[in-house]
C-alpha cells in the first residue's frame, strides 16, 4: 500500500497518517528513499550550515518540557556577552559556514531587545553584511520583529509546538503568559513584516496522536510556511513532563527509538508533502541516535545546525537530558559534521546562506 501512495502527486490526510504510522523496515526504507528524492529534485544535495549561538537559558517562560524552564534552579543562569557573541558570529563567517542562528530564551525587555538589536547591527558590520542571521527567540511585539528585520536579520524560527490547541495548553501552564493563538499570531506577523518563518513540532509528546502530526504538516503547507526546525521530544528529568513521562516507563530505549523513528518519518513525510522548504536534521535526532543527522539528511532534510556557543555555555543550555556537543569545541563539532555530511553523499553549501527555495516563491 505504501507504494502506491508514494507514487500520488497529492497526499491526502489519510495518507499522511499512513505513512506516519509504519513500523515496517522496508516500507520506512521506501519512504526514506523518495523522500531523499524529493529533496534531490526540489533543493539538491548541498547541505547547508546555521552555527548555533545559544547566548542566554534567561527565559520567562515555564514551558513544562524545556530544561531552561524559569522554574528549574538547577540551571546556572548565564548570558554571554555582546564581544563573545560577535567573536562567535565572526568564527562562525571565518568558518564559511553561510549563516548564524541566534537562540535563547524568551525576554521582552527593552534590555533585551535592545541589546538584541545591537547584536545583529554589530554582527552585520564586523562580517560585511555575509552572513546569513537567523533569530530564534520567541514571541515579541511586532515592532520589536520590524526592529530587528531592519537591523538586518532576515529569518525567524518559532516553533508552533503543536498545532492541536488542547495539546498545546496541556503542555505549558496556564498562567496567561503561554498563549497558542498569540504564537499562532506572532508567525503571521513575522511573515507581514518580512521574515523567511520557520516552525516546527516536538514529535512523540505524551497524548499527542498520529493524526496530531499529520495536522502539523499540512499547518506548515496551510501556512506557508519555509523553514521547518522540528525534533524529537526528548526527557528533561529536571522538568514535571519530563518527570511524568519517567515515572510512566516511557523513557525505555524501545520508546526513544520509536520516537527517533518518529522523528525521521515527521522529517520524510514533511519533504513529501511541502517539497521545496528548508529542513533542519535537528541535534535532537542526534541526542536519541549517534547518527540521528545524518539519517535526518537521508530522509529528506537539508539544514544542519552546528553549536558554535562559546565553551564553559554550553553545559547550561540544557533543554534536555543527553544533549549532544556539549563536551566539543566550535573546531571539532566542525570537523564531525562534515565527515557526517560527505558520509551519505551530500555536500557543503560552505560560504552560501542557503535561502530556502519557499521563499521566493511564494
Ligand atoms: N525560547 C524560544 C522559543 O521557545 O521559541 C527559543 C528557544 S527554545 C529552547 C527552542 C526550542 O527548543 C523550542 O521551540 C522547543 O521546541 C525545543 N525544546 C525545548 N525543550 C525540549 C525538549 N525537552 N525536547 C525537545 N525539544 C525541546
Ligand atoms: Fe523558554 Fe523556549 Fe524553553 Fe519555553 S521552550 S521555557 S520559551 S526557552
């Protein structure tokens, strides 16, 4: 059955969840296969490069899931100064990787969103206005994305989540603060204002269905979206869903993997559907498989997302348990990397921003 459906030029809902679904080796090996196809036909084979600067765990958000909860007083709060972020970025331009994503938690202070304006303005200057900037840093006002699209930035990643509504509110307390429509909104705004938008899902959240994920992938269609940042949802044991999946025996390595599993066929599935967007083979893959990236790459994503956060940071930008890299430096997560790439056949898109296709298109 999984054939024919792989053969339509549509994929119905229906279809989403088929394929979403199987467990069976060799039907997730076709779909792995015509996944990587698509991609070949629709972006190539050139994989391209965002160095992650992960400059703040500062967040005001009490998300359930996430390790750098405002909640959890095991983390060492940090931020990394405008000079080391800069030197990152710099680093990061050196390296002819194309592009830098700068992430962290969720401030909405003039502080911040001043210093975050600075960052970008600065960051353009030292690198003659090269480097791609991708921002990752959760829901603003829409003069405060205008503010920082004019300094120069040019793509914004903010993950949905989950587009179930009832699953959403489930997974982040109810305190007014963590509003689905309010995210929902800040994703039209980034679009109005200029932003190439990404967003993505956690894949295997506790009560979260096949058809939930199916859902998600034709929100991304629905909304035009161009850059798809999605992973695996892994246990933070310092978090109450992390607790609460622990207590429930649902951290077994039969239930990592099935989520692993899940997490490859989300990634397939979604370049099936959308076709011509970005999508990152996300550190979460690599946290639940030692080669989770580059089997993210053969099922059909393009975008890799190096760490490139300042040593003695990285320890304490633990969104959950067992994240990768953080022993490595900026140089040996560089050297890994490419090894990896070359290793299923693609390439470096070394010097290129790597714009998804989407974009200017739609
Ligand atoms: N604070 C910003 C936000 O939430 O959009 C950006 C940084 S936040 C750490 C980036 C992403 O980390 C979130 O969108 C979420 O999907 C992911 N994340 C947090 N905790 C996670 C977990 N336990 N497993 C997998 N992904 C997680
Ligand atoms: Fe803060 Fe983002 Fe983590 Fe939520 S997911 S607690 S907003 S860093």
């Amino acid at each position: 059955m999984i054939e024919t459906i792989l053969q339509k030029e549509q994929l119905s809902h229906a279809d989403l969840c088929t394929l979403l679904a199987t467990k069976d080796r060799r039907d997730m090996d076709a779909l792995f296969a015509a996944a990587y196809q698509t991609k070949l036909k629709y972006v190539g084979n050139k994989v391209y490069y965002r160095g992650l600067i992960e400059f703040s765990n500062v967040c005001t958000k009490d998300c359930y899931y996430c390790g750098i909860r405002s909640s959890n007083t095991n983390v060492l709060s940090f931020n990394m100064s405008e000079d080391e972020i800069v030197e990152a970025a710099i680093w990061t331009w050196k390296n002819r990787y194309g592009s830098v994503t700068l992430q962290s938690g969720e401030r909405e202070d003039a502080d911040f969103t001043d210093f975050v304006e600075r960052l970008i303005l600065r960051i353009n200057e030292e690198t003659n206005n090269e480097l791609g900037i991708t921002l990752c840093i959760g829901e603003q006002e829409r003069e405060v994305y205008e503010r920082w699209f004019a300094a120069g930035s040019h793509r914004y990643l903010l993950r949905i989540e989950t587009t179930n509504p009832e699953l959403f509110a489930k997974i982040h307390p109810q305190d007014g603060n963590h509003n689905f429509e309010r995210r929902l909104a800040c994703i039209k705004t980034l679009q109005e204002v200029g932003f190439q938008v990404g967003t993505g899902v956690m894949i295997g959240l506790p009560g979260q269905t096949i058809e939930d994920l199916a859902n998600d992938i034709m929100f991304f269609k629905a909304h035009n979206i161009d850059m798809i940042g999605m992973g695996p949802y892994i246990v933070s044991s310092d978090t109450p869903m992390g607790q609460e999946v622990l207590a429930a025996g649902g951290n077994s390595a039969k239930a990592k993997r099935e989520r692993f599993l899940l997490g490859l066929k989300m990634v397939a599935v979604t370049r099936l559907y959308l076709k011509d967007v970005n999508i990152a083979a996300t550190t979460a893959l690599q946290a639940l498989n030692p080669v989770g990236r580059e089997k993210g790459l053969q099922a059909g994503a393009n975008i890799l997302m190096p760490i490139v956060t300042t040593e003695g940071y990285r320890e304490n930008y633990q969104l959950y348990d067992e994240k990768p890299c953080v022993e490595d430096t900026a140089d040996e997560c560089k050297d890994c990397l490419a090894a990896r790439v070359t290793s299923v056949g693609d390439e470096i898109g070394f010097g290129e921003r790597g714009d998804s296709p989407h974009f200017f298109d739609r």
